[in-house]
C-alpha cells in the first residue's frame, strides 16, 4: 500500500545500514526519496540499487548542509519526512578517547542533527514528521561509550524542545533509539575481528531477547512515526526498539 504516495522523504546517511533500510521502506510505500551520504561510491551504489535519489553531504559540515537543502528545494520543493540518521561510533574508555574522537562524535552526531534540523525548516511542509535516531544508550551507562552516550542524548533532548517549538505549524518530533543492531557501523569501530565479536556476544546477554535487531525492525517504526494517518498524535516521543536491553 503506498501510503506515502506523492511525499518527499530525506534520509540523512543512507547509504548503508538503518539510513538504507527505511530509504527502502519508504520508497516501497510510494514516496520520493533523497539519501545522503559522504562516500560517494557507496552513495551511488545504494541510490542506484534502491532507485532513490542522493547528495553527498558530509552532516557535520554547515555548507554541504546549505548545498543539500538547496537541491532538495531546486528539485522536489517541500520536504515531509525528514529522517536524521547519519551518525558515527567511537567506544573508547574515557582514559584512552582522543580529541579527534570527541569532536568527530559531538560535529556528526549532535551538531549534524541539530544544523540539518535547522536548515531544513524553511523546506518543511507544515504537518510533516521529523525523526531523529539516538540510541538505545541514551538509557544505559555502558562502559567506553560515554561520549557517543553523551551526543545521542544531545539528540533526544533536542527532539522533545523541537517538538514543543514546532508544535504550532504540527510539525511532529519523535526519536527512534535502536539497540544492537546489525548494521555495517560494527566494522568501523576500530576492533579486530575477535574483539568485535566479543563485544558483540557480551551485548546479546544483556538483552532479554537474546538477539541482535535488524534494519528493518528500526526503518518500520520510522515510516509509522512518518505516517500521519496513523501517528498524528505522537510527538516528543522516545521509542525503544532494544529487544528489552534498557529495562
């Protein structure tokens, strides 16, 4: 059913993982979509695998955010689903976490979010749904994870305020906060193979379901949030999908 038949959706780092995964979602239901990315051969492989449209931004940069909202104004006019995915990982103990870490961590996740949201506002048809993905450790104190923790939950509070001062125009504001999720962000945390996996095996037993979420899980609940059919009540909203992880 293309319940999102004749809108414009914009996903923010696209091009792999949960970004990619809703781009699908929503391009099944019938809408227009735009990923970004910053690596421009993954980029253009997932634009052209899942027939959306893309622009290369780099989410912590102010200008390729300026760039983005004019092609997107040039080429498809007002934006309705605003998706602000793009987002890095670092964990690191609070000893051994370099200053390029921190800001690396604090300019994409925070500061990217916070600047796209703002620029995007004049492009933003009334009634349309803004998304913000945190994480699951915006509930949790987990070890080596205290900068990336501390930028999701940046994010969070910023969605509730921007869900307040957008009220008046019904702009909705809501959060998806995934657990572990299999996604290709586990390969760049800097961790061997048999690190990785232990991490990844120490994680699983924290979580009541005993399993890893998967893209689709998160991109599903993004396209309810988006759907104002159905979700026209829900603003300032946290949605946990973490198979129990933050209990």
């Amino acid at each position: 059913m293309e319940t999102f038949s004749n809108k414009v959706v914009v996903i923010t780092g696209g091009n792999s993982g949960i970004g990619y995964a809703t781009a699908k979602e929503f391009k099944a239901l019938g809408a227009t979509v735009v990923i970004t990315g910053k690596r421009e051969d993954a980029l253009q492989k997932a634009s052209n695998e899942l027939g959306v449209q893309a622009k290369l931004t780099d989410q912590s940069n102010l200008q390729q955010i300026d760039e983005l909202v004019a092609a997107v104004k040039d080429s498809l006019g007002k934006v309705d689903v605003l998706f602000i995915n793009a987002g890095v990982a670092f964990f690191v103990p609070v000893e051994f976490t370099s200053e390029e870490q921190f800001d690396t961590m604090m300019n994409v996740n925070f500061k990217g979010s916070f600047f796209t949201l703002q620029k995007f506002l004049p492009i933003l048809n009334d009634g349309a749904s803004v998304v913000f993905l945190t994480s699951g450790n915006t509930a949790l104190a987990m070890e080596s994870s205290s900068v990336y923790s501390a930028s999701k939950s940046a994010v969070g509070h910023l969605a509730k305020i921007a869900a307040k001062e957008l009220a008046p125009r019904q702009i909705r504001v809501n959060t998806v906060n995934p657990g572990p999720t299999e996604t290709e962000m586990q390969s760049k945390f800097g961790m061997d193979e048999g690190t990785l996996s232990g991490m990844k095996t120490q994680i699983i037993n924290q979580v009541p379901l005993r399993k890893m979420g998967a893209p689709g899980d998160v991109a599903k609940m993004v396209a309810y949030l988006s759907d104002n059919t159905v979700a026209s009540f829900i603003t300032g909203g946290e949605f946990f999908i973490d198979g129990g992880m933050a209990l």
